[in-house]
C-alpha cells in the first residue's frame, strides 16, 4: 500500500469518525452522562482489582481507590503519607545500611510504624497522653 492509499483511507477513517461524533452529539443521551457512567464503570472496575489482588499489602492501609484528603501544608501531608504507608528513615533505614531491623526495646518486635503507634504496650501511653 503506498503513501497516497493510506493517507486517502486514514482521511476516510478521520470523516467516519467525525460523522459518528456529530451523529452522537444528536443522540438524547448528554455527552456528559455517558462520561459519568464510563467513569464509574472504569473507577468500580479498578476498585475490583484493588480489592482481589492477593499481593496488595497496601490494601491494609487504603481500601478505597478514592483520593485521601490532602493537608495544605505540603510537608505535613508528605510526613503523614509516610506513616500511612509505613516506610519511615527510622524503621527502613536498616534496609539500606546493610543491617538487621531494629527491634522494639520494650517487647523486642519489629520496630515498624504500626508497631510504634498502636501495638506496643510500652508505646502507646507515649501517644495517649501527647493529645
Ligand atoms: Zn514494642
């Protein structure tokens, strides 16, 4: 197929799909009705993915696809998702340096930011009485 064919069947597929777009602007269904049922059907689909892969360790953490709100303040919304997701310098570093993870003090489990805000008994009077 040459160069002249193509472009002749390119420009014939680009005036169907303007005649399909101008008959569907006719259609008694508004554009934006059609985005919306698209959009949810494409947003509970990947919902669905979310809630049935078997490796998704961050299920624990988020189990809605939907955006979390965000703080105003860049830096104390960067801190937060830290702790939401658990990977800290404090409880990850070990993973760079080569060493083993650093153990809880007080009950010797694994020091992890779920750990240290609500697990161990030796903690959490720390936090309770801070708020
Ligand atoms: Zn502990």
């Amino acid at each position: 197929m040459d160069s002249l064919s193509r472009r002749y069947i390119s420009n014939g597929l680009a005036v169907n799909l303007a005649k399909y777009a101008t008959n569907s602007l006719n259609s008694p269904v508004p554009v934006n009705d059609v985005k919306k049922y698209v959009k949810s059907i494409l947003h509970s689909k990947w919902q669905s993915q979310w809630d049935h892969k078997d490796t998704n360790k961050l299920h624990s953490i988020k189990r809605l696809i939907a955006c979390w709100p965000s703080l105003p303040i860049r830096k104390l919304d960067a801190f937060l998702t830290t702790l939401r997701v658990g990977h800290t310098r404090f409880t990850h570093r070990h993973m760079l340096l080569g060493e083993p993870a650093p153990l809880c003090t007080a009950c010797q489990s694994q020091m992890i930011v779920l750990h240290i805000l609500f697990e161990c008994p030796q903690l959490l009077p720390l936090f309770l009485y801070r708020s």
